[in-house]
C-alpha cells in the first residue's frame, strides 16, 4: 500500500512539472512571437513611410519567420503572422497615412491578435 501511494504521488508530481513545462514553454513562445510581431510592424510603418504602395514581405529570422501583408489605401491594414517552427501567431494593426508635401508618416489607430 505504502509502495502504491508513493508511485502514485510520484507520478502526479511528474505530471505537474510536465505541465508547468509546457506552461512556461507557450509563454515563452507567446511573448517571443509578440515583441517579433511589433517589430515586423514597425518595419512595414517604415516601408510604408518610404514608399506608400508597399504590400508585403516575408522576413527569416533564426527563430523563424514573420510575413507582413498590407491591404487597403488609408488607413492601411498590415496583417503580421509570425511562424516559429509549428506555432503561429496573426496580429493585425490599423495605419493611417497622412501626407504633408514630400513626407509621409504613418500612425498606429489599433493593434491586436486576431
């Protein structure tokens, strides 16, 4: 009986760390994919500042791939999904353009997972 408890007791402690594993992993990865998504974002604000008919890239990094689609005229719509190895993140961010003679800036009206 006391060898059963012990094996028992083992193994729900193996399991806990096995999901505490898991846990830290998919946070990791999450964060990882998020701050590379604001990046691929402010390069495509930037490739949109410089040129305004800019409509995608795909950008390989060590840990993976982010692809930037820009659709619409003004505002713009700038879809990041960020790829590291089998997990996949979408974030989607609302642009305005503005126009002032030469100079084109761009403003960030949203910016969400979808």
């Amino acid at each position: 009986i006391i060898s059963a408890f012990t094996l028992i007791l083992g193994l729900a402690m193996a399991e806990n760390s096995i999901s505490t594993g898991y846990q830290y992993v998919n946070n990791t990865s999450g964060e990882a994919s998020y701050y590379g998504a604001e990046g691929c974002l402010e390069e495509a604000v930037i490739r949109i500042e410089n040129d305004s008919s800019f409509t995608s890239e795909t950008i390989s990094f060590d840990w993976g791939t982010c692809q930037i689609v820009v659709t619409g005229t003004n505002p713009k719509t700038v879809d990041v999904t960020i790829t590291q190895g089998v997990y996949s993140e979408t974030y989607q961010a609302t642009v305005d353009i503005t126009v002032n003679g030469h100079a084109t800036n761009a403003s960030l009206s949203s910016w969400e997972e979808i």
